[in-house]
C-alpha cells in the first residue's frame, strides 16, 4: 500500500504561507511577542517575589553563607575548607563582644577586618573605608546610634567590650567609616586592624585559640542542617556549633513560593489570553486558508502532513516573537518588580535576574501558539476536501422581500444578528469577561482608602526618634542628644508645620508600698485560664519574669517616666482605657498629678486613683490608671524595665525631675499641601547633622500604601487589558469578516436596484445593531456585577476598602466599540464594492 510520508513538504508549505500572509504573520509574530512578554514579565515577578522573601530570611540570618561555624581553631577552620563538597569559605576572626548595657538586644562583635567575610554580611562601609590604621574602627549606623557616635570621619569611639574569657575592656578608637545593613539589626561586627586586635588580646592569633568563625558556601545545598553535620564527620571534627541560613531551610523555602503564587497564578490568564489572540489572528484568513487546505487536500495531503504544517508554522511564528517578548516582559519587569519588592538598594530585576523565567517563558509561548494552531486543525483534518469546500460556502440571507414584498434597511440591518452567532456571542463573552475584570480591579483599586491606611500605622504625620530607638531591637540611650531642644523650636517655627509633639523617658529604680506589692503580687496571681495563672501566661519572657520575681520579693521595681504632651497624650486618653479614676486637664497641667499605667490587661496592677507617688523630691498624686499600650514608644526600654509601671507626667514636670535631658520623639503634623517642602526641609536636616535621628515621612507611608495598593491589581490589571485588547480585535474581526465575507451578497442586492449610498447607510445601520446588541449585554451585566457582587468582594479585600461605585472602564469601552462597530465595516465596504457587479458575482471564494 502506498504511503504519502512526505514531511519536508510542510516546511516548504510553511515558507509559502509566509510569503504569501506576510501581514497576518507580522501581526502573528507581535501578538506572540505580547504573550511571551507577558509570560517573562510573570515568572520574573514571581521569581523576583519569591527571591526577596528567601533573601529577607537571609537578612535574618545575616549572612549570604550557607553554613556558619563557629568557635574554630585555625586547624580545624583548614579541614572544613578542604571538604570536597564546599565551595569556598570566608574567615572571621573575633577579639570579644561590645557589651555596653546600650547594645540592648544586639551582639555585636569586635573583630579583626576581612573583606570577603564582610561581602558576606553586606557590612562594607558605605561612607569612609574600613581600618586600615591601628586603632581605627569602623561601625553600622545602628550601633553609632545607640552609643551617640557621631557621623564623622575621625570621630572618637568609646567602647565597652567583653573578652572571650568574660574580662570587660573600655577603650578608645577613631572612628573611619559606617554603614546601613538590613542584616544589621539583630548582629553586625565592629571592624578593627590585625595590629589592634594584636594590641588588645596579644594570643588572639594563637593556633589553639578557639575564636574564628567559618562562613561555608556549598556547590549543592540541600539539607543543610544533614551537610553542615556530615561535613564535621567527614573531617574528623568534634560537635562544633553551627548554623544554617534560614534562606535555604525546605520550609522556609516552601513559604517563599506560596508567597510568590499569586504572582505566578495570572500565567493562566496569560494563557488563555493568549490563546483567544492568536487564535483571532489566525481566523481573520480561516476562509482562505480552507480553500487553500481543501485544495492541497486533493492533492493528497494527509492529516499527518497537516499537523506537522501547522506545527511548524507555529514554531516559526513563535521563533520571531521570542527575542521582542524577551525585551519587552524584561523591560516591564524593569518598571515594575522596584514597586513590588521594596527596601533594596540595587534594582531587584537585576538582583534577581536568572534564567530560568526565559526558558518558561519560552515554552509556555511555544504551547500556548500551538493549541490555537493545532485545535481547530483536529476537525480540519478528518474532512474530505469536499466538505472543507462547504464550510466556505457563503450563506446568503433569506430573500430580501418581507410578506408585503417590500422592506426597509433598518429591518434588513436587524438580520446581522442572526449571521455568525457561535463568533457573535463569543466576541460578546470575551469583551464581557474583559470589562467585568477592569470593573473588579478598578472597584478594587479605588475603594482602598488611604486616609484610614495613614490612620492606622501613624497616628501622626510624621515621626522622629533618637538613632538608639531607630528599631525595636535597639535600647533607647537617655544620654544621647539626637534630638536637642534646638531642633523642636526650629520644627516649630517651620510655616508648614501645625503642630509638634514632644516626649522624653526615663528609667528610675523604685521601691513599691505594702499595698501596691500585695496589690501586683495578688493581680499577677490569679487565674488567667483554666491551666495556669496570670504570671506563668508571660513565661516566655524571661526579663519580665525576672522583674516580677525581684519585684515579689522585694518590692523594688525598674519604673519608666515618660514626659509628653500634643498628639502623644491624646493617642494614650483614646486607646489605653482608664481602669480608675479619669482624666483631668487642669490637674494634670499643675504639676502635681500623675497618670499611672499598668499592663495592658483588665484590672487594676499599678498605682490607682488617689494614692501618691515619690519621684526625686516631689510627691505625686495619682490621677487615674490605666491600661497602658507602649506601642507608641520607639525602640525599647533596658531589660531590668521589661516588667514596669509608666508615669506620665507633662513635659514641664518631666524636666523639672530630669533636667538636661534630650527627647527620645517626635510627633508631627503638617500642612499636608506643603508636604514636598518640609520633607526636603527634614533631608537636608538629616544629612546636615552629625548626631543619629531615624525619620519616618509621610510620603514613606503613602508610598508604601500606594505600593500595596497597585500590587494588588498591576498584574491582574495588565492580564485585563490584554483580555480586552483581544476582546477588540475579535470584535474587529468579527466586523471585518461578517463584511468581506458578503461580497456577493452585496453584489445581489446591487443587482436588484440598491444603490452604494444604500448600501453605505445598510451597514452603518448593521454597525449601529451590533453596538448596541453589545452594549444591551455589557450594561445590565456590568452594572449588575457592581452592584450586587463587588459588595462582598471589597468586604474581603482588605480592612482599609471602603465600597466605592466605579464603573469607568464600561463608560470608556463602550463608546470606543460604538466607534468600532461603525467604522469597520464603512472602511471595508470600499474593498468588498471593487469591481463591477458581474465581476464581484462571478467571483470563486
């Protein structure tokens, strides 16, 4: 039996469709450039998106290596870099510990410089070089902050550290350079020359001294808790401590991608997308294409030939939009990964550039081309030429005359509805799907309120603090004079500023009375459920234990008097509720009241109304008591404060009790049409003084909710407008084609009297009935939508949406499908009426 396995044909068949189609193949080639530039634009987001969650866990751990030793001799430092399975390693060598009680919850560690441990901590000296002098260091801005070290080169540094063998040192060094680290917050180093080190602990270097720190990075990380302890085996080492980065730990790395899932999850609107626009294209030539098809058919191509031809006119045409797609998902990914993952100084499209999203992009380009290629050939293949011949067939419409022989063209235009109905309603489902997306992200995006957003994170417009409260991890230094009266009257005098709120702390040691210590001891005591008291719920917080211990026992206690007025004593009379007494403005301007807080739980447990108070050498009454929320505070308080009583008391008072003492904040509120003037005003502040403050503007907070608020709809928002882009160029084609393809239909009408000024009106009139068969969809859908099923979509949405009416996107297409709907067939009547009617009537399809 004879066989036509003839394959090379298709590609020769494939080259003549190009040169014959080359507009449709151009259109072809960009559409694909669209789709493979949206699918490298999603799987760069959501690689950038997971890449930033793995690399903030990295941050945490503070190091770039995959495994940290610590405690190594030199020797045994020698037989770990040596393991096969490492890579490369960097050395750290300590000389101790900064142990100045300011440190708070920080380590910080005094050790000898090494460049390529310090890449690996990202602890490289921004401003200034690291030492290269003996005595001569160099520090994180954090630690400046919370020991008052000035932000000059030259600068005298006064450290308190501690010795490997727990011997406290004070010494003198020269500051040389500083540097910001999101790595920094919990543990940085202090860098300082071998020669120092060497004059501080003379056997630092010693072979048998146990003080260096290994960072391990491995050519395959996997397990790394297995390989960290595989590699001591292995070497003949002892159970050295050792850590991991939490950046390559399987759980942490399973949260980054479901993190990032919802930046991968628009691939599938990308596809089906996709899919409608280059299956559209390829459709506006269907009728050709099938008489092309029928008549190679004949000839004996077989069903094999034709997928092989269409499959490889598929590679072709997604060959041509790789390279553009490439560029353009690259150049979006450019634009808009920086206002998605925030916080980096370089740009997070280069820092997390890989690739792998090309390759993905690529075969998903690739697959997606081919299912509209090859769909609608598995029904083309299994027909006869003959009937590929009657799927072309023009269907001219019923006789033109009505019962009384006569009609009008408004009538005859109402028929277009019932020509090509299965496209008809597709391109109306399409533009349907489409305005229903744009309407739920516009809803969306217009209905989070930025107000109840700035509300919520500052009660006031803008904050400054101290550079030791500049995180929650670092101890608020009372000593230091980041903020000095001078800088509180010049914000005053500023024109933009409305108001200016001041508050000071300060730590006292005090002893409790009979009544308050059997007060607090019996409050801590009861029943906090039905396992255990109100003391041992608070069991994980060992410095609060300790202080409530040392408070049972003694009854002395570490109190925080915090000085305020403004905006700070309203945020404390709004959301700590008194649990005695009330609040008095005249008593408490006097001076001689104070209000009493204590935790933030039911119940009386510190001073209460009426009773007194000794603070220096003024006696105090108590106002009223409340349940008070520290979270206005910045930094934190010492350990020793961990289990406190506050004292509020007015500014006045406080500098009566503590006079010299600088402010720990700031709260300040604006004029908020002057907003770009006075954060200028506070940058050029900030750089001008030598003394660490932290700022937190405004714009910061705006910024970050605009930042969130477009994160939420970008992607869906970019997948909507290509869904409507394809839902337009459907409806073009459906115009186009419901016109071109009534050449001789037109033609008989012609030839039974209509004229062209007739025929003009006929399908304006039928672009007039399709628009408005459109829009008697979109509309009562649309609004419909709004109206009755985004309530409950923005009620999920988020706690700052607020339901807002928005229909825009309905309101712009639908004059923009009336323009459409009218043009298109009027522009292609001037093609379909070429030639004299004989001719058009003579023609073969």
């Amino acid at each position: 039996m004879l066989a036509n396995n003839n394959l090379k044909v298709c590609w020769t068949l494939a080259r003549r469709d190009f040169c014959f189609h080359r507009v449709k193949n151009a259109v072809l080639a960009l559409a694909v450039a669209l789709v493979a530039g949206l699918y490298t634009f999603v799987f760069l987001l959501g690689g950038a998106v997971e890449g930033a969650y793995l690399l903030n866990y990295q941050y945490t751990y503070g190091s770039t290596s995959h495994i940290l030793y610590t405690g190594l001799t030199a020797h045994q430092a020698d037989l770990l870099s040596q393991h096969p399975n490492v890579k490369s390693t960097v050395r750290l060598s300590t000389v101790g510990v900064l142990s100045d009680p300011m440190m708070g919850q920080r380590l910080v560690k005094l050790a000898v410089t090494d460049q390529d441990y310090a890449e690996t901590v990202l602890s490289i000296p921004t401003t200034g070089s690291l030492p290269q002098q003996p005595g001569e260091i160099a520090l994180d801005e954090f630690t400046m902050g919370s020991l008052g070290v000035l932000k000059e080169i030259g600068a005298s540094v006064t450290l308190e550290w501690t010795d490997a063998v727990g011997q406290t040192h004070t010494d003198e060094f020269t500051l040389c350079g500083w540097w910001a680290s999101p790595t920094n917050f919990t543990e940085a180093c202090a860098w300082i020359t071998a020669d120092t080190a060497k004059a501080l602990v003379p056997d630092y270097d010693r072979e048998t001294t146990a003080n260096l720190t290994l960072g391990v990075t491995l050519h395959q990380p996997r397990n790394l808790e297995a390989q960290a302890a595989q590699l001591l085996t292995d070497q003949g080492l002892p159970e050295l401590p050792f850590t991991t980065n939490l950046a390559y730990n399987d759980a942490r790395m399973e949260a980054a991608s479901q993190q990032a899932q919802p930046y991968y999850a628009p691939a599938l609107l990308v596809l089906l997308c996709g899919f409608l626009m280059v299956f559209a294209i390829v459709q506006v030539t269907a009728q050709q294409d099938r008489t092309w098809l029928a008549g190679l058919k004949a000839l004996g191509l077989t069903p094999r030939q034709l997928r092989r031809y269409l499959l490889e006119k598929g590679i072709a045409v997604t060959a041509l939009g790789l390279i553009p797609g490439f560029l353009i998902g690259f150049g979006l990914d450019l634009a808009i990964t920086p206002r998605v993952v925030v916080g980096m100084e370089q740009n997070p499209a280069f820092y997390f550039l890989s690739w792998i999203p090309f390759v993905l992009a690529a075969l998903c380009t690739l697959g997606t081309v081919l299912l509209a290629y090859l769909l609608p050939a598995w029904r083309l293949s299994r027909m006869t030429p003959a009937q590929t011949m009657r799927e072309n067939t023009p269907r001219i419409g019923h006789s033109i005359g009505s019962d009384n022989g006569m009609v009008t063209l408004p009538r005859l235009a109402l028929r277009i509805l019932g020509q090509s109905k299965g496209r008809g309603a597709l391109a109306v489902l399409i533009m349907l799907l489409a305005v229903l997306l744009l309407t739920d992200i516009r809803m969306q995006y217009v209905s989070l309120q930025e107000d109840l957003y700035l509300s919520a994170f500052s009660p006031w417009d803008y904050s400054i603090a101290d550079a030791s409260a500049a995180t929650s991890y670092q101890r608020y230094n009372e000593r230091n004079q980041g903020i000095p009266q001078e800088m509180v009257d010049e914000l005053k005098t500023r024109p933009e500023v409305t108001s200016v709120s001041a508050l000071k702390s300060r730590e006292v040691t005090l002893t409790a009375d009979d009544t308050l210590h059997q007060r607090v001891v019996d409050y801590y005591n009861q029943p906090y459920d039905e396992t255990m008291t109100l003391k041992e719920s608070q069991a994980a917080y060992p410095d609060w234990m300790e202080g409530l211990d040392r408070f049972t026992e003694s009854g002395d206690y570490t109190a925080v008097v915090v000085g305020l007025d403004g905006a700070y004593l309203r945020y404390i009379l709004e959301y700590c509720p008194f649990t005695s007494g009330s609040f008095d403005q005249t008593a408490f301007e006097s001076g001689d009241s104070v209000i009493a807080g204590g935790v933030n739980y039911d119940g009386v447990s510190c001073l209460e109304a009426g009773e007194t108070l000794q603070l220096g050498e003024k006696t105090f009454t108590v106002m009223g008591s409340l349940m008070h929320d520290n979270t206005y505070l910045e930094g934190s308080n010492s350990p020793e404060a961990s289990f406190t009583f506050y004292y509020l008391v007015p500014l006045s008072v406080f500098d009566e009790l503590f006079p010299g003492q600088c402010y720990r904040q700031l709260a300040v509120d604006i004029d908020h049409s002057q907003q770009a003037p006075f954060e200028a005003f506070l940058n050029q502040y900030e750089q001008g003084v030598n003394r660490g403050i932290s700022i937190t503007l405004r714009s910061d907070y705006q910024e970050n909710f605009e930042n969130s608020r477009l994160n939420m709809v970008l992607i869906i928002g970019m997948v909507g407008a290509v869904l409507l882009g394809i839902a337009v160029l459907n409806f073009i084609n459906l115009l186009v084609t419901q016109t071109v393809s009534r050449r001789k239909e037109f033609a008989v009408y012609q030839s039974l009297g209509m004229t062209l000024g007739q025929l003009r009106r006929l399908v304006l009139l039928e672009g007039a009935v399709s628009a408005a068969g459109m829009a008697a969809v979109l509309i009562p859908a649309t609004l419909t939508f709004a109206l009755w099923v985004m309530p409950g979509v923005i009620a999920e949405t988020s706690w700052v949406a607020v339901y807002t009416f928005d229909v825009l996107p309905l309101w712009v297409i639908l004059p923009v499908v009336a323009v459409l709907a009218l043009a298109t067939p009027f522009l292609c009547l001037g093609f379909v009426t070429k030639g004299t009617i004989q001719e058009r009537l003579g023609t073969v399809e």
